[in-house]
C-alpha cells in the first residue's frame, strides 16, 4: 500500500504541459508514455526525484521527475 503513503495529504498535479513517462528512473530510458497537464496520477514510490507512477487516464506506469510533479495543498482560511 506504498500508494496510500504518498496519496493521502491530496491529489498529484502535473506542473508542465506534459511530461515524459520513462521506464526507469532516468532521463535516458526511452518514453513509454506521456502525462499531460490534467491528467490524474497516483504516485506509488520514489527514488531519487523520480516518481513512479500510474497514468489514470491511460493506465501507463513508469518514472517521471520528481521535478514537474507536485502534491496539491489545501488551505482552508477562517
């Protein structure tokens, strides 16, 4: 249930119009995949800053930078 661990302070965003979904944890593995900005995400481990993940859109998993992808914060002001 490692997916729970990284998915329950709230849903994952994409912070670019698309980025690459490779199949390990680096830059030079070929794409096997894309994630776009709006597309819905679970994060299931990290290594590095790499994430891997599962498309929800397309059902792809593999590795994107950690570096485009963030957790969406809530802030609730009284």
């Amino acid at each position: 249930m490692a997916s729970a661990q990284y998915d329950r302070y709230g849903p994952w965003k994409v912070g670019t119009n698309a980025l690459t979904i490779r199949s390990n944890a680096s830059a030079k593995p070929a794409a096997i995949g894309v994630l776009y900005a709006g597309h819905k995400f679970t994060v299931h481990k990290t290594r590095g800053n790499w994430r891997y993940i599962t498309d929800k859109n397309t059902g792809v998993k593999g590795w994107v930078s950690g570096s485009y992808v963030y957790r969406e914060v809530y802030t609730c002001l009284h």
